[in-house]
DNA sequence: TCTCCGTTGTCAACGGACTGTAAAGAGGCG
DNA sequence: CGCCTCTTTACAGTCCGTTGACAACGGAGA
C-alpha cells in the first residue's frame, strides 16, 4: 500500500485529502506544518507527497527544496491557491513533479498522483504493467503486442493506453473524466465523445460479440469498467 | 467534529440554530455582531460559517467579502430576510457559497450545509462510504457493485446514490424533501413522488419480501429510515 | 368499529439523457 | 500525396428518471 504524506494547514482540506488519499487505498499521514512536514518526510520517506505551498512556519517551496537538497526524491505535488499560480514555475524550480490550484476536484489530484508515480517508478522499480491476460486474449504492453485466441491483434497507441488504464483499475469504474486526464493528459475536461469512441474501437478488437461486452463494461451515467 | 460559526444578533434565532447544529453533531460557535464574527472567524476558521446579512456593527456582506479577502476559503452560508432576496446575486458575488431566505426550516439549512461542505472538500470529504453490508445483500458503491444472496443486482446511478445516503444516515429518519436536496440537488422542492417511486425500486431489488420492508422503513408523514 | 382523508405503493408510459457506431474531418509522417 | 490514426459529428437505439393515475394503507375522530 503506497504511503503519502499531506502537508496541509487547513483542517477541513486536511480530513478530506486524508480521507480520499484512504478511500483510493493509500496509507496517509498528516503534518499540519512546513516543519512538521519536512521532519516526517525525512524520517520516513513515503511514496508521495502534497504540499500546500501556504503553510504555517515553513513555505511549501522551501520544504520541497530542503528535501530535494537532502536527495529526497519522493515525487512532490503542489497545491497552490488561485492567485498564486506564478508558484508553478516557482514551484517546479524547487523540484516539485506536478502542481495543482485550488480549487481542484480529488479525481483531477489522483490522476496527476498516479501519474507523477509512474514516472518515478519509470526507471527503477518497473512498477508499471508488462503484460496481462484475460479470457483468451493476452496483452503485452511493454512489447506493444496483443493477441485474440493466438492471432495477433492490432492496437494502436491509444488503444493500448486506454485499455492498460482500464486493466490497471480493473474492478473499479473509471469516469470518462478521469480517462481524458489519465490516458489523453487533458487537463481542461472539454465535452468530446472521445472516449466512447476509442472504447468501441477497442471492443471490437477484443471482445467477443462487441454488443455484449464482456470486459469492458458500461456503467451507465458514471464511465466504463474493466472486469477480467 | 466539524466546527460552525454562527454569526447572527437575534438571540432565539441564535440559540434555535446552536442548538440544532449541536444536535446534528456539530461544534458550534456564536457571534453576536459582525466584528465579533469576522474575529472569531479569523482567529479559528471553522468549518462552516453561517452568517445572517444584517448584523449590527458590520453587514454579513462586508464580513464575508473581508473573509474572502484574508483567504479564509471556509464555506459561507448567508442568511436573508424576505425581501432582501436582492442580496442572493451580492452575496454570492461577495464569495458566500449558498443563501437561504428566512423563514426557513432547520432541515432546509442542514441539507445545504451538507451540500456547501461537501463541495468545498471537492466531493472527497465526507463521501468516504466505500461499502456496506446488511442482512443478505452487500454493496460496493466504489466499484458500483450489489449482490443479494451472492447474485449481483444492478442498481442505477440514483438508486446507488439514494441508497448510500440512507444508509450514512441508518437509523435516522430521513424526510424527502432532505433526500430531494441531497441526492437530488434540487434547489426549490417541488410536489413530486419520485423519491417514493424510488425507495419502491430500491426495496424490489434488496428486500426479500418488498411489501414487508426491513431495511428500508417507511416512516408515516415523514420519510425513510435505513434500518441496518 | 367504521368512515374519511391525507399519505404511500405501484404500474405503465413518456420523454430526455446517455451510449454505440458509422462516417467524415483533421492532422502527422513518409 | 496517400496512408494512418485520432477526433468530431451525426443519428439511432437504449436506458432510466419522472410523472400521473389509481389502488392500498394509516390514523384521527365519530
């Protein structure tokens, strides 16, 4: 279960971010100030970090550059309130991965969690997902190769993406909203049936009778979920 | 234990709104005049902040606006005679979040601090209810699953939704109009029967015997209750 | 106990919102 | 230019929420 520490003053914003960061299955601790934060971050190095940049004692930018300078690699989020967005050069300089403005949605937070995460893991811990299978097709993501019953598959990039994401969170339903973040990186939600689209294309591919789905499910008003 | 602040000079108004947040579970805080409100709210912001538009020594209005301006993000609710309806669009321009025109039932207020608080938390906050169990059946609202007796059983978007609020309530009563607010996000609670069409697809899918409730009680002349 | 009236349960039908999918448009790359 | 992929558009089909009607029920008063 990955650890991620939340540096935040506020109490209602603490207990909420607490409460997701758990209901999204992450251990959470919580410092209420720079010091704090920074003491618990280099005592225990967790997996991630959120850093509001307004704290009491010790400004987010300066813990973030303590703990980079004391080779803390953990990846950082920001979180800057509107107004302070010149912070997010700032911010970057001082080796924070990502920065997000209040106010933000938790799925918008999550999705750049996630995603500040693998890149970490990129290099080293090859956290990322190699290869799955499901009923009778098997996927290779790091090959980029997909078979059906043997015969190979053509995906393409997109495809590919979308349908890891889908694996990665199977079980849970993902929102349309949290794949354009995720897989298409946008990060202002337009109205675009995308990914309706892509998820047809890849039905087609590798469900057996695409008008009864097998493994990518709809979830009516909510998004698509992956089952396998 | 959330914190409101309840700003406003009319001593039984004060007392019936202490009261009724105590009894909801709340911590709540008065203050008698604008100064004292804006002082108190900024020495300790709460979680929640009630604030009545005419006060002596400084307007609701100007206390809010000067909150704002000092970065206290806490969610604001204003209170408004009839007549002084002008000061919704003023209000909300001066960074209140919800307005509610006096007279106004204690569950109206209730269901848009509610509301207010959990839209503040970015929806995150007190939602954490990821699944439940009671009697045969068992649901995962995260992974918007059902089963009964171990089969699945679909439930729609609101049916989930209207469950799960009856069930963060179990043991409560719970009249339609709060379920209206709530599940619904009606603003202005029109004559409709929909909720009890609702509970009566609801009980189909998880009551054994549907004409005999036991999870879902009604309660005569004023709403549900969750039994469970 | 019986009656009456307001409240609740339930059915069927309507309409709007959401989704599936084909086909055209847009852009990149050799 | 031609091919490829991704995106947008358009339309049809489906799902589900809502409504109105009527039956059944409950509680208060005679």
């Amino acid at each position: 279960m990955p650890r991620v520490l939340i540096v935040e003053d506020d109490e209602s914003m603490a207990i909420a971010l607490r409460d997701g960061f758990e209901y999204e299955g992450f251990a959470p601790a919580l410092a209420r100030d720079g010091e704090a934060g920074l003491r618990q971050a280099l005592a225990e190095p967790p997996d991630l970090i959120i850093l509001d940049v307004m704290l009491p004692r010790m400004s987010g930018l300066d813990v973030c550059r303590k703990l980079r300078a004391d080779g803390v690699a953990t990846p950082i989020i920001m979180l800057t309130a509107r107004g302070q967005e010149i912070d997010k050069v700032l911010g970057l300089k001082m080796g924070a991965d990502d920065y997000v403005t209040k106010p933000f949605s938790f799925m918008e937070l999550m999705a750049r969690a996630e995603a500040v995460m693998r890149r970490a893991n990129g290099g080293a811990g090859a956290a990322a997902l190699e290869a799955y299978s499901f009923g009778d097709v098997s996927v290779n993501f790091k090959k980029h190769e997909a078979r059906k019953g043997g015969r190979p598959v053509d995906l393409s990039q997109r495809e590919l993406q979308l349908l890891k994401y889908l694996i990665e969170h199977r079980g849970q339903v993902v929102a349309r909203e949290q794949l354009l973040y995720a897989v298409w990186g946008y990060e202002q939600i337009p109205f675009t049936r995308t990914v309706d689209m892509h998820v047809a294309k890849l039905r087609k591919k590798i469900e057996g009778k695409a008008d009864e789905p097998q493994f990518i499910v709809t979830v009516h008003r909510v998004g698509y979920k992956f089952i396998g």
